[in-house]
C-alpha cells in the first residue's frame, strides 16, 4: 500500500478528518470522531493514516480524565505560496498591524488578480 503524498490522494473520510483538524486548528481524537460521526475505531484509524502521510501531528495527553490524543495539523502542510500575489507577501501576515486606511490588502488583492 502505498502512503499519499497530495490531498488528491486522500480517501473522502480523511480529506474530511483533515479539513475538520485545520478549522480547529487541533482537537482532541475524541471529538475528532465524534464531530466525524464514525466511531472511535475508525476515526483513530483516520488519524493515524493522516500522521502516516504527514498531514497531522498527534501529542498524547488527558482530556476530560481520559488518555486520548490530540491532534494538530502539521508545519509541513502549510502552504506559504498562498499569502504571495506575485512578488508581494500579503499585508496581514507579520507583527505589524495593518492600517485600515491603507490600501496594502487593495494592492494586494489586485496584484493576485492580474497574476498570469
């Protein structure tokens, strides 16, 4: 069996298990399956298959009294050619807070939309 390298190689129950760790940014595996609806078997293999392939992290830990783990999306799944329009990075990413009077996320958006 052959582990997946893309999203595109992901079975319909772990693209699913997927999107739902990186809305929450981590969760705990025994929610993970219940907000899933499939049961604690399945959905611990999910997670598994998904740590396998890279996409997740999981970090073992107690939840409501019980050993469980938790489940957060792994630094290698970020994607940071999604913030650049071009040459520009975009204008919310940084320490700095943006000013809502200017028009960098304007400048921004346009350079995205004229992209060849």
């Amino acid at each position: 069996m052959s582990t997946a390298t893309s999203e595109e190689d992901l079975t319909e129950d772990e693209y699913h298990g997927l999107e739902l760790v990186r809305e929450t940014g981590g969760i705990h595996q025994s929610d993970f399956w219940k907000q899933l609806d499939v049961s604690s078997r399945k959905g611990s293999r999910i997670v598994e298959s998904l740590e396998r392939m890279g996409f997740v992290k999981r970090q073992e830990t107690v939840y409501e009294g019980h050993n469980t783990y938790f489940i957060t999306p792994a630094a290698k799944d970020l994607e940071f050619s999604l913030l650049m329009a071009g040459d520009m990075l975009s204008p919310f990413i940084g320490e700095e807070e943006i000013d809502p009077e200017s028009d960098a996320f304007s400048q921004w958006i346009m350079n995205l939309a004229y992209e060849e």
